[in-house]
C-alpha cells in the first residue's frame, strides 16, 4: 500500500530543474574519484525525526500531518510507519535509515513485552528488506526517554537503572544485527548531570566505561561485527554531559583502554553547541582515526539549542565533505540526516523537500569539497606555512634531535625573527571561488 500518495520518485534533473521533487545536484550514479555520489554520500532517513517527531514544542501540541494519524493501535502504527518508511527511502533514493529501538516499536508495561514487540517489529522490517535495497545503517537504544532514566542509564546512581540500560542496549544491539546494520551508536542520552552537590562524577564515568565495555565483549560473544560510534554533544538534556566532544570521548575512551573499539559519530548541531564548528569536530576525529559517521543538520546560531535542522548551508557542507573526502570517505559511516521539518511545515511533502535540500546541498558541498582537494592549492598553502619543519632546527624538532638545550642554543643566535602573513582572507575568497563556480 503506498503511503506517501501522489508523491513519485524524485530524480536528478540538474540545476536548472523548476520541479520542487527534482534533485538540482544530487546525482545517484555521477562519478566523483571513481566512487558514486550514492557510494560517496551514503545518505539516511532518521526514523525518529520523519516518523516519529510530530511538531510538538514546549508551547504547543503536535502540528505534523501525516498519512498514519488515523491509525489508533500501537502495532499497527508502527508497522505502517516501517512500511512509509521503505517507501520514503525508496522515492528519495536514500540508501539507509536509522532508528532507536523505541522509534520503531512501542514500549509496553514489561520489558519482556517491549522485546516482544521490538522482535516483531524487526521481524517485520527484516521481511520488508527482501524486497528492497534499502539498508539500516546504524542502530541505537533510546535510554533517556523514560522516567526510569531520569538521573541517566549507565550513568545513573541507581544501579536498578544501570542494569535496565544494559539490557535494553542488549536488546537493541541484537536487533541491530538482526538487521544488518553497519553500526551501532552510543548517545549519552542523560548520561551528565546537572550539580556536583549530588554527584559522584567519578563513580559515574568509571561505569560509563564498564557499560561499554560489556557492549564490546557483547559484540564479540554475538559476533556483531558493526562499526561502534559514540555521539559526542555537550549539553541538553542535561547541564553537562559527559561526552562533551570529540576531544573529550577521544580522551575518555583513551583513559579506559576503549579507544580501538569505537569511532565517532559527528551531528553538526553539537558541534555548535560545544562552541566548535562542524569542520573542527570532524579535523579532529580524522586526524585521531576516529572518524566514522556524521549526522547531517544544522544549527540556529541565533539560538542556543539543539534545533536540528535540515543542512542547506553551502560552507557547512562543503567543508564537511572537504575533511570526509581527507578522511579517505566514509566506510560504514554516511550522512544520516537527523534533522527535523520546522514546526510550520507540516505537511507530509514537506519531508521531502526537507530531505531533497539537504541531499542537494551535500551533493554540492561533496563536488566543491573534490575540486578543492584536487587543485591542492588550500594544501598546497598549508604545507608551505609549515615548511620551517622540513629543513633545519625545525626538521631536528619534529625529528626528536633538540631538546630546550640545543633550542636555546638556536635562539640566542636567532634574534631576528621572520613571521609569514596567514591570509585568512585570502584563503576565504579562494574558498568563495570554489563556491561560486
Ligand atoms: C540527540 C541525538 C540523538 C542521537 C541518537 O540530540 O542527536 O538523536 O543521534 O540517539
Ligand atoms: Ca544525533
Ligand atoms: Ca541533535
């Protein structure tokens, strides 16, 4: 049964295009360094967004319409909603989706029932899958949501709560694999706090490692070989939250011997609230080998909340692809659109235009970003700003053959120092021709 009625598959049109469903630059089988934009892209619907979110705000109910409203029993709901959303994926030639275990199916008064009801559900996406090219690329466990996690879930001073969480992760990691999917993502959902008066913030990350070491060891019992990522964000819901960003899960996971087991999973949003840019948070995971996925929106810079918004800023995109592309692209990572329509576009086609632009503008951001790389002159600027290390006192420095001695030595004979211009502005308008066109 089609859900989406009246909507036909969108294609590639290119830019010229008046049609609204069209792609403008997001062309599937386009060739970009040997690879497909598709490949390249890797794009995904996030289940909790497009199929759950509903428009309610903190001032107002629900404004979403959408073609599931009149579908009153739970299971039903979430069948036609796995259904829409194959369907969706498959208009927009999206390649993947992602959920939490509780977007997909509803929680039931027992844990044993809300397995039940995951397990079917599952079961359900599993045979709509034979069919379809559609894949999940990852998976995770919504552990924030309900009251129980109200102090957090692996982080929480009750350890009632920390064995709940385990199981539920559990359960989601099962599931995940049932699935196919290509990773499974850590949020810490509530995993901070909001006053060291009650805290005991050292208890509190020690068993944040010990969870994710039982997922680990978990993985390998069960033979889930998907790729693990941490999401890093620094507050909302709580104060703080303890995988503040990339640096900070870097270092955490570093400090407990987790580091191997687990890559990050980058959302642009967090990236701004933490007082980061996008690109900084992806530099970072690349230059550590820690990158792995990216969660495509946008923030309000107006505003200091998580707004997830559709991306359709050209300099964000483009200079995420720029360090995608420098990070050798994704493997089992892809651009996984966890943003949400705005309150006042409800209609059902809104969640195709919503998609449509930021596919189009990563598709974009990914040919600039290519170009860029291509010319060298960005690299080429960079390499030569830091040439003083490849001859001299600079190359005995990275080399390990001076240490303060000699480098007084040098110093005392070196008075007259010569700095170079950094260009900043030139290098923006460089990076301006390269977006124009
Ligand atoms: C919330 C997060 C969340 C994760 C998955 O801010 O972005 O949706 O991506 O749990
Ligand atoms: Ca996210
Ligand atoms: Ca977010």
């Amino acid at each position: 049964m089609e859900h989406f009625k009246g909507i036909g598959k969108s294609k590639y049109e290119g830019a010229q295009s008046d049609n609204p469903l069209s792609f403008k630059y997001y062309n599937p089988n386009e060739v970009i360094d040997g690879k497909t934009m598709k490949e390249h892209l890797r794009f995904a619907v996030a289940y909790w967004h497009t199929f759950q979110a509903s428009g309610i705000d903190s001032f107002g109910v629900g404004t979403a319409i959408r073609p599931w409203d009149n579908i009153s029993d739970k299971m039903s709901l979430a069948k036609t909603k796995m259904e829409a959303n194959f369907e969706f994926c498959e208009k927009l030639q999206v390649p993947f989706f992602c959920f939490h275990d509780r977007d997909i199916a509803p929680e039931a008064d027992t844990l044993k029932q809300t397995n039940k009801n995951l397990d079917e559900i599952a079961g359900y996406a599993k045979e709509l899958m034979k069919t379809s090219d559609v894949k999940l690329l990852w998976g995770t466990a919504n552990a924030f949501g309900n009251s129980r996690y109200v102090h957090g879930a692996s982080t929480s001073c009750n350890a009632d709560v920390f064995a709940y969480a385990a199981a539920q992760v559990k359960k989601a990691m099962e599931t995940t694999k049932e699935l196919g999917g290509q990773n499974y993502v850590f949020w810490g959902g509530r995993e901070g706090y909001e006053t060291l008066l009650n805290t005991n913030m050292k208890l509190e990350l020690d068993n944040l490692a010990r969870f994710l070491q039982m997922a680990v060891d978990y993985a390998k019992e069960i033979g889930f070989i998907g790729q693990f990522l941490i999401e890093p964000k620094p507050k909302e819901p709580t104060k703080h939250q303890y995988d503040f960003d990339t640096a900070t899960v870097i270092g955490f996971l570093k400090t407990y011997g987790l580091d191997q087991h687990f890559k990050i999973n980058i959302e642009a949003n967090h990236a701004t609230l933490a007082g980061h840019t996008f690109q900084h948070e992806l530099a970072v995971a690349r230059i550590n080998n820690m990158f792995g996925s990216i969660d495509a929106n946008q923030g309000d810079m107006l505003l200091g909340w998580d707004t997830d918004q559709f991306p359709t800023n050209i300099y964000d995109t483009t200079l995420a692809m720029y360090e995608t592309l420098k990070a050798g692209g994704f493997t089992t990572g892809g651009l996984n659109f966890d943003s949400k329509v705005r309150r006042g576009s409800f209609e059902p086609i809104d969640l195709f235009y919503s998609h449509i632009a930021g596919m189009d503008t990563f598709a974009k951001g990914l040919k600039i970003a290519y170009k860029i790389i291509q010319d060298g002159k960005i690299d080429k600027f960079i390499e030569d700003r830091y040439s003083s290390y490849k001859s001299g006192i600079g190359k005995d420095i990275v080399e390990g053959r001076a240490g303060f001695r000699e480098l007084e030595k040098y110093a005392m004979e070196n008075d007259k120092i010569v700095n170079q211009s950094g260009r900043q502005e030139l290098l923006e308008s460089v990076l301006n021709q390269y977006i124009f066109g």
